[in-house]
C-alpha cells in the first residue's frame, strides 16, 4: 500500500520513533507532518532549540550572579529576584522547570520515545561528560547552590 506521495508506510519510520504513519511522512532523512495540520518536525526542533539557548542564557545569569554579586555588591538584588523567579516558576511544576518540560514536549512530538529525566541540568551533564547523573542528583547540588546564593546575595544586603 502507497500513500500519495508513493512512499511506503514503513519507511515512515525513524530509528527510536513510533510515529503514526498515517500523519508522518519520510522525506531525505527527516519526518515531516503531512496533511493533517500538524508542523513539520524541523519546526518543532528549531523551537526546542531556541529553548534550550534560552534555558542556557538564564542558567548563566543565575550561576553568573553569584561572580558578579563579588564584583558588584549591589547586583545581589538582581541575583535575588532572579532566584526567586526561578524557584517559584519551577514550584507549579513539581520543581521541575517550565523550560524542561516545554523543550520535552516538543522534542517528543519527533520522537515520543525522548526523555530529559525533566531535569537540564542533569541532561546537558550527562551529554557533555557522558555520566550519568540522576536528577534527584542533580537537583540537590542545584539546591544547595541556590541555598548558598541566596546566603551570599542577603549577607552583601547586610553587610554592603
């Protein structure tokens, strides 16, 4: 059995995917929605991608905080609003943060088999060093990291 475009349903398939067949076409390498309305997977990359550059450039501002609040002691204010838009932005969702789970979404919709243990840090560790860190591990250095900030951000308000 052919569909319209002559390519046959199992090569709708990709390695790892389950993708139906009936709404996902295989077209020089990549799947890509057909006519049932849904976005071509290359756009659903290209957004978990601009996720994670943004889930990168606030991990920065939060960790890079931290050295500026020893360069510029009035910075802690920022470096405490920042961490606690962070923290409470990540409470509605189990302590997992929103970027995660939105990146996971999306990335799932090309391959529904994808799983970033809802924990970024502990992904992009484990993909740069290739361990395997838990996200339970991973959220304790994280906590004790924010613990520590917070610590240091009130005591340059104190002390400053």
């Amino acid at each position: 059995m052919f569909h319209t475009n002559g390519i046959h349903p199992q090569e709708h398939f990709i390695s790892g995917s389950v993708a139906d067949p009936e709404r996902m076409t295989y077209y020089n390498g990549y799947m890509e929605a057909s006519k049932t309305g849904h976005m071509p997977a290359w756009t659903y990359r290209a957004l978990a991608d601009a996720i994670v550059a943004l889930h990168i450039a606030w991990t920065l501002l939060v960790f890079g905080g931290a050295v500026l609040m020893v360069a510029y002691p009035s910075y802690a204010f920022m470096e405490i609003f920042v961490l606690t838009v962070t923290l409470f932005s990540n409470l509605p969702f189990r302590l997992a943060c929103p970027l995660t789970i939105l990146e996971r979404d999306l990335r799932r919709r090309i391959d529904p088999s994808y799983d970033n243990q809802n924990s970024f840090m502990a992904t992009s560790i484990n993909r740069i060093f290739g361990t395997h860190v838990t996200r339970r591990g991973a959220d304790t250095v994280i906590g004790i990291l924010f613990f520590l900030f917070y610590t240091y951000a009130v005591l340059m308000l104190i002390y400053a």
